[in-house]
C-alpha cells in the first residue's frame, strides 16, 4: 500500500513545513508565504487533515520538561499485550512496532530514574512472555519533542513509595 505522503504535492509540504515550525500561524500568514489566498490554504490544511497526513496534537514538550525519558526495548511473544499495558500506563508514552533483534519501542518516562527501573522490572523484566529487556535513559533530545501525555497517574496504581503495584498491568 502506498503512503498518503506520497500523494502531497510540493504546496502542501511547504505548509506542513511552516506549520510544524510555527503551528500558531493563521491561515492568512500562511497564505502570504506559499503565495496562494487563504482560502486555498484552509481548503489544503482540511484535506491534509481529512487524509490523516496533517495531525494537531496537544501534549508534553518532553525537550524542556523536567523528566527523565527512556527507550525499552523489549522482545516478547506477545507483543498486543504489551501494546494494552502501554496504552493503559500514564508513564509509558509510546509503542513502536520493530523489526529486528527487538521486536517493540517503548518511550517511558518518569521523575526519577529509580522509578523508570521500578516500572522497567514490574513490567518488563518479571513477565516470563518477555525474553529480552533493554533500557537505554535519553540524555538528550535534540528538536522539540511534543508528546500525549496522561497526568493521572492514579490509573498506574503507584504505592506511597512511589513503586508500581502493577494495577495497570492488571487491568489489561
């Protein structure tokens, strides 16, 4: 199957370009650096979206919060559980689907590093459907990186010690 992105002509990646550096800018702004009228541009950013090529996102700027990022590799036999633990838990952000030695990504984060161990082992490292475990902290992130965030942490079922009782992974 061929990509969407692959169907976008020169304009509309130009205003994609303009809008992920400046996503404030309105459609008359935009207009004036493309050199189309603006309701050229409104009628392209609705078909972008419509397509699912274009997508606004509200979330966390992980580049300039005071959090700790991690990538957990994982190789398991059953990855969709996996995928519904990390739908479920506040503190994992992300799942990507890998070919390879590993076959998921998994962005978590957290406030402290021994919390992200506390998550990493619960989870990861005890269930016997997971072989291989690897937990590399990001030190840095280079452009911004905006990302969905769930600020309700009670869904994790974290004990007053901060260490994960698992009732995320309960729930699945």
């Amino acid at each position: 199957m061929e990509s969407k992105v692959f169907e976008i002509d020169e304009i509309d990646r130009n205003i994609i370009e303009i809008i992920q550096k400046q996503p404030m800018l309105t459609h008359t702004e935009i207009a004036k650096k493309v050199n189309r009228s603006q309701p050229t541009i409104g009628m392209r950013i609705r078909k972008l979206e419509k397509s699912g090529v274009l997508k606004f996102q509200a979330g966390i700027n992980v580049k300039t919060m005071d959090l700790i990022l991690a990538r957990v590799e994982v190789q398991t036999l059953k990855p969709d559980d996996t995928i519904k633990l990390v739908k479920s838990c506040p503190y994992m952000l992300n799942a990507f689907r890998l070919s390879g030695t590993s076959n998921l990504s998994i962005l978590v984060v957290s406030d402290k590093l021994a919390h992200l161990d506390e998550i990493v082992n619960h989870h990861f490292r005890k269930d016997p459907n997971i072989s291989e475990v690897y937990m590399d902290v990001i030190t840095d992130v280079i452009n911004d990186f905006v990302l969905s965030f769930d600020f309700n942490f009670d869904n994790c079922g974290l004990t007053s010690k901060g260490q994960c009782c698992g009732k995320c992974f309960a729930s699945n």
